[in-house]
C-alpha cells in the first residue's frame, strides 16, 4: 500500500512550493523592471539625444558655411533643406552700339543675375546707375565673332559676373552674384 505523507512532510513541500512561488515572483518582477529601464533608455536616446545630435551637426554646418564665403576652398553643405532658395534679378534691356569692327553695329542684351542672398539685389538696385555705366562699356567694346561663339558668350558671362562682384565689393555690399543669364541676346 501506498504511504500517506505525514503533515510534516505536507508541511515541507508547502514551504518549498511557497519558496519557488516567491522567487518565480520575484524573478518576474525583476524582469519586468528590467524591460521598463531599458524602454525609458531606448526612448530618452532616440528623442532627446538623436535631436540634439542633429541640432549639433546643423550648428556646426552653419558655422562651415558662414566660413566659406571668407573661404572660397571651404565646402558648403549640399543639404536640399538648409539651401536658401535662389533669387532671379533681371535688368533693364540694354542696347549697346558696337564700337569694334564687322558686319554688326547694335547689341541688345536682357541680363539677369542669379543670387541667393536677397541683399545682393538691393545693392544691385542701390547701384544701378555705375552698374548700367560699366555694363554699356563692357558690352560696347565686344566683337560681333567673339560674341557669336558659345565660348565668347561664357567668357562674357564670366567677365560681367566677375565685373558686378567686384562693383558691389569696391562698394562695401555684399558680393555673393553666382551666375549671369542672358534672357536676350540680339546683334544686328
């Protein structure tokens, strides 16, 4: 016949039974403390210290990029965010006579600055007047063969580029013209 167990031994397996239910339960809160910690961890990294990572990064893109207009050989970041929209500014048609021999003696040019600095165009405009002075003496001077290549245009672009920035520079504003366009362009 089978034993019965005693009330000691009854008694015994309650204890062990209450001991392994406690450290079950033990265990299990330790665990699920564990997971919140590392919940509120993962989550104080990815938005308080991955923005001010980023925030970090854009300060320090802005300062390099204050730099590079003393620098011309700094880089600029190429971030489609951060990029300041570019600013057309169209002047008046200009018609010049040609002074230089050959079959052509009128020069009508519609120019256009592309810049991204917004007070480049008002000293631009403050400016006028020597401006419309240095660009009929540059124009007037150009040859109908050197004009009429694809290179002579560019090397034109390049000069009138070159020749307002140094105006604007010369009169303490700011020189920041990227590129001329010209709209018109008709020799006769």
């Amino acid at each position: 016949m089978a034993k019965k167990p005693t009330p000691v031994q009854t008694e015994k397996k309650d204890t062990e039974s209450k001991k392994s239910l406690n450290i079950k339960l033990i265990l299990l809160v330790v665990g699920i403390i564990f997971v919140l910690i590392a919940g509120a961890g993962a989550a104080y990294y990815f938005l308080v210290m991955v923005p001010a990572a980023h925030t970090e990064t854009t300060e320090g893109a802005e300062t390099v990029d204050e730099s590079a207009t003393e620098n011309a050989h700094a880089v600029k970041p190429t971030h489609p965010i951060e990029q300041v929209p570019v600013i057309y500014h169209a002047f008046k048609p200009l018609t010049v006579n040609i002074t230089a021999p050959g079959p052509v003696r009128f020069l009508r040019i519609n120019i256009t600055v592309v810049t991204r600095t917004a007070a480049v165009v008002a000293a631009l405009e403050k400016h006028l007047p020597r401006i419309q002075n240095d660009l009929l003496t540059q124009l007037s001077g150009q040859s109908y063969t050197v004009i009429n290549t694809q290179e002579g245009k560019n090397s034109l672009r390049e000069n009138l580029k070159k020749m307002l920035n140094d105006i604007l520079t010369k009169s303490r504003e700011p020189a920041d013209i990227q590129d001329i366009l010209f709209t018109e362009l008709l020799m006769q």
